[in-house]
C-alpha cells in the first residue's frame, strides 16, 4: 500500500529528525534558504515534524482519508496509472501547498516551517470530492459531518485564522493544500478516464432530512 509506506517513511524519517537536529536544519522548510537556491525543502520539510504529536496527528488523517483516496485512484485509472497518480498527488501537494507561505514569507529570516499537513489537507478534500455524503469530523469532537459540509466549514474556519495569524499553524498551507487535491483529481480524473468528479460530487449530495446534516458521536 503507497499509504502505509508513506507513513511509515514518514514517521522514520521524523523520529530520526528529533534526534538529530542537524538533519532537521536541512530538511525544513527554509525560505531564506530556498530562494538561495536549496528547492528540495518545498518537499522534504513533509517528511519531518515537530514533535510526537504533531506527527501522530497528520499519519493518522493520513491513514484514515489516504487508503480510500489510493483505494479510488486505482479503481477507477487502473492499479499502475492509479498508484502514480496518487502518489503524484502527495509528492505535489507537497510542493504547491506551500508556495504560499514561500511568496509571503520569502522575506522573513526567522520563519521556519514543517509537517506534511498541506499534503494531508490535500488528501482529505480529494476524497471530499468523491465522496461528499460520507460522515467525518475531528478528533475528539464527538459532532460527525458530511464531508461536503466539513470542508466548507474547514475553509472558511482556515481562511479566517490565516487572516488573524493565530497560533503556530500554517493555514495557508491547509487552504492552498486542500484546493490543490480538488483541482488535482478533477483535472486527473477527467484528462484520464473523462470521469467529471464535479458532476458526480453534486448529484451525490441529498439532504432528505437534518440527519444527514450532522449528528453526534464518534
């Protein structure tokens, strides 16, 4: 599974990271540093993460929304065309979910990033846009939602903390990371097999009564 092995690189790489800060330095996202001329941070600063926490918490979406997102990927283009593209998706939401934070901070000396959120993020609006009615929320909030309706929620949420600049999440990597997954799949998806995911993401949300807006439980 590309999942699995990614998590598991992942979660490798990480932990040698938190012993080596030397290794750390040279993988986070840098923007002094990648304007010199160093381009494999907007990839590797993916591949480490802050601490056991942060690291657990992005493996964990990872796995929960990248095993169906693989899964329709290689059902829908084939098992080969599939895993490339899903792995492509991964590699590339990397990249593009931070090019934001790169054009805004570019100036900064004393910004540092890290952490495959923007990845994740794109990951988990891919499978918003297949399956929209499917129930999901956030861990430890026992309120379940609609993917549909989750997503919005997130955007509008991530959009308005970015403005505020609370906290030390990058929401600008959530918000471009989650756009990119749904342009990515439906230009994919279409180019491909001329499967219309937006199509199919519409007349798939059917809202007969208010449960199938929200309930509670885990």
């Amino acid at each position: 599974m590309i999942t699995i092995t990614i998590i598991i690189l992942t979660v490798l790489l990480s932990m040698r990271a938190f012993k080596d800060h030397n290794l750390m330095d040279k993988l986070m996202f840098d923007p002094q540093k990648v304007k010199a001329g160093e381009w494999h941070r907007l990839f590797t600063y993916g591949g480490i993460h802050a601490d056991y926490p942060h690291l657990i918490f992005n493996m964990f979406t990872l796995y929960f929304f990248g095993m169906e997102v693989e899964r329709i990927c290689k059902l829908a283009l084939g098992s080969n065309t599939g895993s490339i593209c899903f792995i492509v998706l991964y590699i590339s939401s990397l990249a593009i979910s931070i090019l934001p934070t790169y054009f805004k901070q570019k100036n900064n000396h004393a910004y540092r990033g890290l952490g495959a959120s923007g990845a994740v993020s794109a990951i988990v609006f891919a499978y918003v846009l297949v399956n929209p009615m499917n129930f999901m929320g956030i861990m430890f909030i026992p309120v379940m939602l609609p993917a549909f309706l989750f997503g919005i929620i997130f955007l509008l949420v991530s959009f308005y903390l970015d403005r505020k600049q609370t906290g030390r999440i990058n929401h600008s990597a959530h918000i471009s990371g989650g756009i990119y997954g749904l342009l990515y799949m439906t230009v994919v998806f279409f180019t491909l097999e001329n499967i219309n995911l937006p199509t199919l993401f519409l007349e798939h949300i059917k809202i007969d009564s208010i449960s199938d807006l929200f309930y509670f439980g885990m």
